[in-house]
C-alpha cells in the first residue's frame, strides 16, 4: 500500500468519526429534548396554555436538532438543493395542513346550527 492509501483511508475514518460524533449528540440532545416536556406535562408545572406552548417549542427544537444532525441540513452543507428541497416540503405540508384545517372549520360553521344557510325553511318532506 502506498502513502496515498493511507492518506485515503484516514480521511474515510476521520468522516466516519465526525459522523458517529454527530449521531450521538443528536441522539442526547433528542432524548433530553423528548424528557423534558415529559417531566413538565406529568408534574403539572404549568397551566393548560402554557403548557401546549411549552410542549409545542421543545418539539420544534427538536425539529431543528433531528434536520441538523440526522439530515445533515445546515447552511455549512454543500448540496444547497438538500435545503432547497427541504423548504419546500415543509411548504407543501404546511399548505396542506392549513388547508385541511380550513376546510374543516369551515364543514363545521356550515353544518352546525349556528350557519344562516342551515334552515330548513321553504323544505316540505314528502
């Protein structure tokens, strides 16, 4: 084997090692980010609202920790297509969950009592 080998085979190595190294840290820092809205939402430390709002936050954290380590999405990486496409999932999926949630409100104002186009008025049953 010649120098060069060598040379290839430590950088295969370091990348392997940094890439374990940031599996790990993701992995903690997901485990302590999924305990603690556990330990806030079963010893009651907060209201109702405020909990919902704490929960919702280290969920998002931990969002950005799963993209960042696991993906490997950041604004260091090379492929900038990873995050453009990246964006425009979440913007699809967010266009579909507002729009589902839209609809939704909206079958439930027209099919309640309270919608003005909900009468029965000029209606004869046969």
């Amino acid at each position: 084997m010649s120098t060069n080998d060598f040379k290839v085979i430590d950088e295969q190595y370091e990348a392997g090692r940094l890439a374990m190294r940031s599996y790990v840290i993701g992995f903690v820092l997901s485990a302590i980010l999924t305990l603690i809205p556990y330990i806030i939402v079963v010893s009651h430390m907060f209201g109702k609202q405020s909990l919902v709002l704490a929960v919702v936050l280290f969920g998002v954290t931990q969002l950005l920790v799963q993209v960042i380590f696991f993906l490997h999405l950041s604004k260091k990486s090379k492929p900038q297509w990873n995050i453009i496409v990246f964006i425009f999932t979440v913007l699809i999926v967010a266009i579909l969950v507002v729009g589902s949630l839209w609809v939704m409100y909206n079958l439930n104002y027209n099919m309640t009592d309270v919608s003005p186009f909900n009468s029965n008025e000029g209606y004869i049953p046969q």
